[in-house]
C-alpha cells in the first residue's frame, strides 16, 4: 500500500499489485467492510481505492462470482441427488416458484 498526499493534504491509498490480487481472494469470502479491516483502512477508503484503482473493484466482483458460483454448483448437484431443499430453494431462488396458500374467507 502506498500513501501519497493529495490537494487537502489527506493521504491517497493505493494498492500494490500483490494486494489488488489478494482482493479477488478476499473478495470470495468477505465483505467489503472486512476487506477494508484486512487492509487496515475504513469503508470509505477502500471504497474510494475501488474508484481510483478500477481493477480493485473488478477483482473483488470477479472473487465473489466464482465463491457464488461454487455454492450454486453445490446446491445444484445436492438438488440433483434428491435433497429436497435444496430443489426447493433452487427452484424458489432461481425459477420463480413460490409457494401459496389460498384462505377461504368465506363463511358457511
């Protein structure tokens, strides 16, 4: 990371080459907010490094697709060997089923 100081005499954060590749890492297990913990910086420090390092963002994107894409892999594949939950939430999720339950309101 390197500090250089910008017009209002902050420091400008930047990361390294080696850091902006442990984002895409990170980024599959972790929220923004804890990468910023990672990094040692607030929220909104990495946020900003996100805007001004665009590769930062795109790597943090990149990392939660493939961990996402992992687990729905995975519960494809349970759902395929009959874990019905998982079908269901599956279908829920991903299909636009939903499950209803009509009430008769009238009276006899």
């Amino acid at each position: 990371m390197t500090n250089q100081k910008n017009k209002g005499g902050r420091p400008t954060i930047t990361l390294t080459d080696e850091q902006v590749a442990q984002t895409e890492a990170l980024g599959a297990v972790l929220s923004i907010e804890q990468i910023a913990d990672y990094f040692g910086v607030g929220k909104t420090t990495f946020y900003a490094i996100m805007e001004r390092q665009p590769e930062v963002s795109e790597r943090y994107k990149r990392g939660k697709a493939k961990a996402i894409g992992s687990v729905a892999q995975g519960l494809l594949q349970q759902a395929r060997n009959g874990n019905t939950t998982a079908a269901m939430f599956y279908l829920k999720t991903q299909a636009g089923w939903r499950e209803t339950q009509n009430i008769d309101h009238t009276t006899n």
